[in-house]
C-alpha cells in the first residue's frame, strides 16, 4: 500500500507532540542534566575522566543551560 501522508500528520504534532515535548523539556532535562553532572564528577573521581576533560564537559553543561542548545552548537 502506498499513500502520500506523511508523518507526523501537522494536526498531531501541534496537538499532541508539541505539548508533550513542552512537558518534557520542564520535567526531565533538569533532571538529565543533574544526573550527568554527578556522572561527570563521578568518573573524574575514579579517574576515569581527566579533570581537565570534566572540567570542559561541566562548562559545556553550564552553558547549555543558560543558553539553551543554540548556544552551546
């Protein structure tokens, strides 16, 4: 069967995609990003990551969050 839609259909992804991924953005990315903070620190710690390394991903975090993706890209 071929058809010509595409996907997401633009009624759906204003309606329900756009609002999901507002949510989304509040509740989880905080989160993800407190937990890749700890798992930086974490692997500097164990000496698994140069703290120089740390240091430079754990700014590129700061900046993403001040800044939004646009900034950091």
């Amino acid at each position: 069967m071929i058809t010509n839609s595409t996907f997401p259909h633009p009624v759906y992804a204003r309606r329900v995609l756009a609002p999901n991924f507002e949510q989304t953005k509040m509740y989880l990315v905080p989160a993800m990003l407190a937990a890749t903070r700890a798992h930086i620190v974490m692997l500097v710690r164990q000496n698994i990551l140069e703290r120089a390394t740390g240091q430079l991903l754990l700014n590129g975090l700061r900046m993403f969050e001040t800044e939004g993706v646009q900034g950091v890209v």
